[in-house]
C-alpha cells in the first residue's frame, strides 16, 4: 500500500510531519508528499497523488483560517476532494483545522496534531477492512474528545 499526504504552506502548523510519524508507527507502507500553498490547491493535490505517484489512499491537510471567506475556501476544497474521490474511486481523509476551533496558538497546535495522528490511524484502519465496523455508531471524533454513542 502506498499513502499520499497532501498538504500545505498556509498551515500553521507542519501537519505533514505528524500524519508521517504516526503512520510509520503503525504500518510499514510507503509515503508520497505533496505540499501546495492551500487548501484549494489539495484536491489536484490528491488526484496527483493518484495518478502520477499511484497512492492508495490520501490525506488532505490543511489549516483554513477563521474568517467567512476561509469557510467558503475550505468548503469549496472539500467539494473538490470529494469529487477527486469519486473520480478516482479512492478515499481522501480530508483533515481541516479551522484556525476558530481553538482558543490560542497552544490549543490550535495540539488539535491540529491530535486530529492528524487521529485520523492517521483512520488510515491504517481503512487499509484493514472491517476494522472500523467494530467502532460503527460510538461517536469518534478526531481531535477533542469522543462524543459516544447516543445508544445506551
């Protein structure tokens, strides 16, 4: 299996770096990195990933900023991810930290870090199949804390 990690300058943090680290503790698999300005630029990111370096499976990291605008730019890179992903029918473990989901530059590091590795090890997951079945309907999340299952 070969994983491709796209991500970006805008970051504020080096969410690539992490993404790497912890899949190399939890799989020997080969890793292609393409980093691009922004979040925008992830989509052709991925499909590059695809297509020329024949990845499996991709990340999309990316730190949009806090303002509207940013909303907009992030939402329109989630569009093209997911259309990336429906023409290359691969999946793209699309990983945004909003620079407003924390408090200060502390918290916002830590988050882009714990939801990184998080969904790295989604990664590994995904290349196993079934494995994330057993955690179907418990209310992960990737970053904060796991809201749970709404099941008692």
């Amino acid at each position: 299996m070969k994983i491709g990690i796209a991500d970006t300058t805008f970051a504020r943090v080096n969410m690539g770096r992490f993404a790497i680290d912890e899949l190399k503790k939890h799989s020997s698999v080969t890793i292609e990195r393409y980093t691009v300005p922004g979040v925008k630029d992830l989509p052709v990111a991925c499909k590059k990933l695809f297509e020329e370096y024949r990845c499996d499976i991709c990340m999309a990291l990316g730190m949009p900023g806090g303002k509207e605008k940013d909303r907009m730019c992030a939402h329109e890179a989630s569009t093209g991810l997911i259309a990336c992903q429906l023409m290359t029918n691969r999946h793209i473990i699309e990983v945004f930290v909003h620079e407003d989901e924390a408090a200060d530059d502390a918290e916002l590091a830590w988050l882009a870090e714990q939801r990184t590795r998080e969904h790295a090890v989604n990664v590994i997951k995904l290349m196993r199949p079934g494995t994330l079945e057993r955690e179907a309907g418990t209310g992960q999340r990737q970053g904060f804390s796991d809201a749970g299952s709404a099941r008692q």
